[in-house]
C-alpha cells in the first residue's frame, strides 16, 4: 500500500492512502490520525489500511484526487531520523573533495549520523536557506520507516521490521561540512531540515525491485530540469538496509518510527568515479561528487553548489515507468525571516 501524509494545520498532518497510480487518496484518518499513529499500532492497524488501500483500487470507497503539492512528507516530524552512507564511494568521494582521509574501515563499519527530526520539509517545499555561501546541496537518498525493534536485533529481525520505504533530499552545507567535522562532535549546523517523497510504500508495492534489503531501481535526480544523475539504488550499496538497521540498534533499541536513511546514492563505473549523465553515464545524486570528478580531470570543480532560483527533483520509477513514490521537487530560496515575526 501506498500511505501519504497531508498539510491540514496540524503538526503531523492527516493520514491517507494513495493509489498505485497516486491520482487519488482515500481519508484514513478516521481509522488512525496520523502515520506515526498507525506506526505505533501497526500489527493491528495495517491489515486495515491494506484492506482501504485495496478499496481504492477498485473504487469501493470515497476517494479524491491527489495532489503532490498537498504533502507533507509522510512522517513530517519523526522521533528518529539515523542516516547511515552506505555507498562508501559518495564518502571517499566527497572527503577527497574537501581534502580530508577517508578511513579504510569505512568499507567495512558502517557509517551512521543522526539528523535533525523535528521539522523534516514537505517534498514540495523550498528549501530556505540564509546564505548560498553555505554551499547549498542536494544529497538523494532512499529511507525506510521501521517497527520497533530491540537493542541488538539482528539481520532477519531488521529485514522483518522495515515497514515503508520512500526518498529522501538529505541537503547538505558543503562550506559548513568540513570545519563542522573537523571539531569531532558531528553534523549539526551541516545538515539541515531534509525532505522526503509525497508517498512512502510498503516493500511489497517495490515488487521484485526489492529483494528485502534495497531498491533495485534507477535514482532519478534532476537538476532545474536536466537529468543529473541516474544512479541504481541496487549498485554499491555496500551495507543494505537490515545491516544499516543492525547497526544503529546495536547499543539501544529501535522505537516505531526510525527512520533510516541509505545515504547519497552513488555509483562507480568500472571500479572507479562515474560520468556525468550528459556523458553517458549514470551521473551523481548530489553535486559534490561532480566536482570532485571536474577536480580530478581538469584540476578545479567548474559546477558551483546551488544558487537561489534553483529546482532539483527527487524521484523513482518502477519498470513500467510510473512514479512510485511521487517526486520531491524543491526550489532554493533565500530565508527571509519567518512571515509576521
Ligand atoms: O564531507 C563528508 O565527509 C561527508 C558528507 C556527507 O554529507 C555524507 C553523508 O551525509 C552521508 C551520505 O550521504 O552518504
């Protein structure tokens, strides 16, 4: 089934379901209000709303059309949000591209921060930023929602408890990065609000495309309408979703709700850096590691980070082509302030 969340003046919105084809929703919210709600008591409420979304399909209850504009993103404030960066190639390449060492166990020990949860962005939303000194990115990203899950779960437990997938545009201060790094205490002011897709999935509705611990299929991020990068979900994940999930409950359990991101999905071509897509290859899901390849091959980045007035869109298509989880498109706009303060 497909779950959305959308605006209605509250801090969590009102839970929906979405049609297959996300042109129509069905309200849900009489049954459960929220989707955290529903993530709270999931073994009872989702053969509910399994039984809904299916209705929906064959016109058996109320429906309305569906407006991506109208999300929120599906769990607009989470009680955690732990990104890990399972594509240990985005990492080398943005460390190199900031001069710093990536350590070897990195390919081997995965690597998780924890973001800020409390005012995700709705994936229509602009992305307001005080500065484009900041060095403003997108990093695109897939996340999954999971179950409770106790400290020192193991892998089957945490394939069995991944309950929705979606995307997620995890932005990024590049010029903020390294000297917030360099300090040895973490992201913070680096890693801003981020946005995730109008739509978050159950695995089941990913087909064989999931094979129970990533996605199988083509990232497609776009750049103020170019294609930008086109990287496989599936390829050089070096630790899938369970293992991330393992790792973050190592030391503590996991509540309902935990979202856990892939990190920037990236991927080598023929063991080394890719091309762009303008070059045939499957390009890059955030701009830094476009620079890092200009860098390599003519000694300075000639692509800048994202200026105000830009729009970059997230999405992902199943192999018919249709939209699976809508599109995170986001315009970069200088923050004024907050209206009427
Ligand atoms: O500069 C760095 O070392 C890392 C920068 C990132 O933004 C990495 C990150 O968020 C993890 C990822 O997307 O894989």
């Amino acid at each position: 089934m497909k779950l959305a969340t959308l605006k209605n003046g509250t801090r969590d919105g009102k839970l929906v379901v979405v049609s297959r084809d996300l042109t129509r929703f069905t309200d849900a919210s009489f049954l459960v209000p929220t989707l955290q709600a529903a993530l709270d008591d999931w073994r009872r409420i989702a053969p509910h709303l399994a039984a809904m979304a299916e209705s929906l399909e064959t016109n058996a209850v109320p429906s309305a059309r569906f407006h991506e504009h109208d999300a929120h993103s599906p769990l607009p404030r989470a009680y955690q949000w732990a990104d890990g960066s399972a594509y240990v190639n985005h990492v080398e390449l943005v460390r190199k591209a900031r001069g710093a060492e990536m350590p070897a166990s990195f390919w081997t020990d995965p690597l998780i921060y924890q973001g800020g949860s409390d005012s995700f962005i709705a994936p229509r939303d602009p992305i307001r930023m005080a500065d484009e000194a900041f060095g403003i990115d997108m990093e695109a990203e897939v996340a999954v929602v999971v179950d409770d899950l106790p400290m020192g779960a193991g892998l089957d437990e945490a394939r069995e408890a991944i309950r929705l997938v979606m995307l997620v545009n995890d932005v990024t201060l590049r010029a903020i990065t390294g000297p917030e790094l360099a300090k040895g205490f973490g992201f913070f002011q680096s890693k801003p609000s981020s946005a995730f897709s109008p739509v978050a999935v159950t695995p089941d509705e990913l087909g064989d495309a999931w094979d129970g611990g990533k996605v199988n299929l083509a990232l497609l991020v776009d750049l103020n309408g170019k294609p930008f990068g086109r990287a496989n979900a599936g390829v050089d994940m070096t630790f899938d979703f369970p293992a991330l999930i393992v790792h973050a409950a190592k030391t503590r359990p996991l509540a309902a709700g935990t979202i856990i991101g892939s990190g920037t999905v990236s991927n080598k071509l023929d063991g080394g850096p890719g091309k762009p897509v303008a070059a045939g290859g499957a390009g890059y899901s955030c701009i830094a590691e476009l620079r890092m390849i200009e860098t390599i091959e003519g000694g300075e980045p000639k692509t800048s980070f994202l200026h105000f007035g830009d729009t970059v869109r997230i999405e992902m298509k199943d192999k018919a082509g249709h939209s699976i989880f809508g599109a995170i498109e986001q315009k970069v706009e200088k923050y004024e302030g907050e209206k009427g303060t």
